[in-house]
C-alpha cells in the first residue's frame, strides 16, 4: 500500500505521502483485486479431482 502511495504522491509532485495518498491507494488496490481473467468465478475442482458421491 505504501508503494501505491509512494507512486501517486510522486505523480502528483507533492513532498510526503499524505492521507489522500493513502485513501487513494487503498481505493487502487481493493479495486485490482476484484478484477479476474475468467469470466466465471464459481469455484472449481482442484487439480481436476472428481468430487465424492
């Protein structure tokens, strides 16, 4: 999270890393998070395991 913050605070030209850097990147992280490469987020079968009958 520092390290987001870090990067927006030095894109903005400000000195420190202040509380709107940090909200911001708090905002940036959680919001990658909740991208996916796969459409369906259901969960699967691990290493193609059959499931118990």
């Amino acid at each position: 999270m520092l390290l987001e913050a870090h990067k927006l605070r030095t894109e903005r030209g400000d000195y420190n890393i202040d509380r709107e850097h940090l909200a911001d990147a708090i905002e940036n992280l959680v919001s990658r998070s909740q991208e996916s490469l796969s459409q369906d987020r259901t969960a699967k079968k691990p290493y193609g395991q059959k499931q118990p009958s």
